[in-house]
C-alpha cells in the first residue's frame, strides 16, 4: 500500500505584487515543516511539486533540510496539474458579478489587498460565483474540470511508483481538498467547506492500496502547533 503525503505551500505573499512568493512567514513555516519531517524520520521514494513558486520553494526547503545528511531525498520532480486553480482569472471574472449581486461586500473594498478577512469574504463569494456557474467561460477552467486535472498528476505519480511508496506532493490547497473529494466522494459544497480550512505548510495523508484511494489523515499542523507561537498558524 503507498502512501501519498500532501503537503500545502507555506504562506505566500498576501498583498505584494508577487503573490507566489512565500511570506517571510512561508519560509519559516517550511523550515519547521522540514525539521520536524527529519526529526520524525520521514523518508520518500519520490518529491513533487506543482509550477508554482510557493509550491516549489516550499519543496526547496525541505530538500534542504535533508541534503548532505545519511537520510537524502529525490530530486523534486515537476507536475504541473499540482498547481492551484487558475484563481486570479477566475477572480477577474467572476468579482464584479459577486459586486454587483451582492452590494453588502462592497464595504469590504477597501480593505481588499491589505486585509485578509476582507479579502476572503470578497473571494470565498468569487469562488463560490465560479463553482456554481454550469457553463464557466472557455478561458478558466471550471471546478470539475480541474478535479479531473489534479487526478491525472495523481495517476501520474502512482504509475510512476511501485506498491508501498512513501511520496511527497508540494501542492495547494485547491488540489488538495480536489483529492479529498475524490477519496471522501464528497460534494462539491462539502468539499469547499474543508478547503477554507487547510492551513499553510499543513500536511494531508492518503493511502493507495491499487485501487482506491483513502483518507488517513487532514490538515495536520502538529509541527506548527509545537512551537508555541500562534502566529504560525495561518490559512492565507
């Protein structure tokens, strides 16, 4: 049986031009994922990651963590269907319908980039706009669309990887609640109501037995919670 150890980016860079960036925090929150993944003696046939440069660099770091020492990883490979949703386009689209549906969020505008409460009411509307929209435009993909996706990467890895793999998967939050939905057979309400709760740098386990795959364990952040500091915690 292998075992498929999901783990979501540290904290990006809320607010800045260059939101894939990880935060002073994301870094410290790899940093501690990576201790405490060698402290605990984790090991993996095989790393990957998403594109994306929160995703990688949250990999980087771990690597890091083991390089040199009796217990090394594998290069980090790259799949692109680990990357998050195409949220800036969704949110281009689908924000001035939410606006206008709804002119109660328009008291949260100004807040919007420098705010993160503000900004979530703003966008878990947005998001929900683009999941209930049966007929999304050609240029964003929609939610089961991208559940397809976020599978095919998943197929890909364990074709790659003999019974009994221990793999690493450096992803984001929508590609991780995606393969929830699909272990869980969640619905796609059930399954945003967990999305909004993955925290950065937390850590989601799955097992394969060849067949199916199964839930062990959600949004663990045991290592966080070990350093005493509640600022650690964080979902954006």
């Amino acid at each position: 049986m292998s075992r498929i150890v999901l783990i979501r980016h540290g904290q990006a860079s809320f607010g800045k031009d260059r939101y894939d960036r990880l935060s002073r925090m994301g870094w410290r929150q790899a940093r501690i994922l990576a201790a405490h993944l060698f402290k605990t003696g984790s090991t993996f046939d095989a790393v990957y990651a998403g594109e994306l440069e929160r995703q990688q660099d949250t990999a980087q770091a771990v690597l890091a963590h083991y390089d040199g020492r009796e217990r090394p990883l594998p290069p980090l490979e790259t799949i692109p269907e680990f990357n998050e949703y195409p949220s800036r386009s969704i949110f281009l689209h689908y924000f001035p319908l939410v606006i206008r549906d709804n002119p109660s969020l328009e008291s949260n505008l100004e807040r919007l980039y420098k705010d993160r409460k503000a900004f979530q009411r703003i966008f878990e509307a947005v998001v929900r706009r683009w999941i209930d929209d049966p007929a999304p435009p050609a240029e964003i993909m929609g939610w089961d669309d991208f559940r397809v996706t976020v599978a095919s990467g998943m197929q890909k890895v364990l074709q790659r990887n003999g019974r009994g793999s221990r793999i690493a998967v450096f992803t984001s939050g929508g590609a991780i609640s995606a393969t929830v939905q699909t272990a869980l057979g969640l619905s796609t309400e059930e399954t945003f109501r967990l999305a909004w709760m993955i925290r950065n740098a937390s850590v989601t386990e799955l097992l394969h037995d060849g067949d199916r795959l199964s839930l062990l364990s959600f949004n663990g952040t045991t290592h966080l919670e070990m350093e005493g500091d509640p600022s650690v915690i964080t979902y954006r």
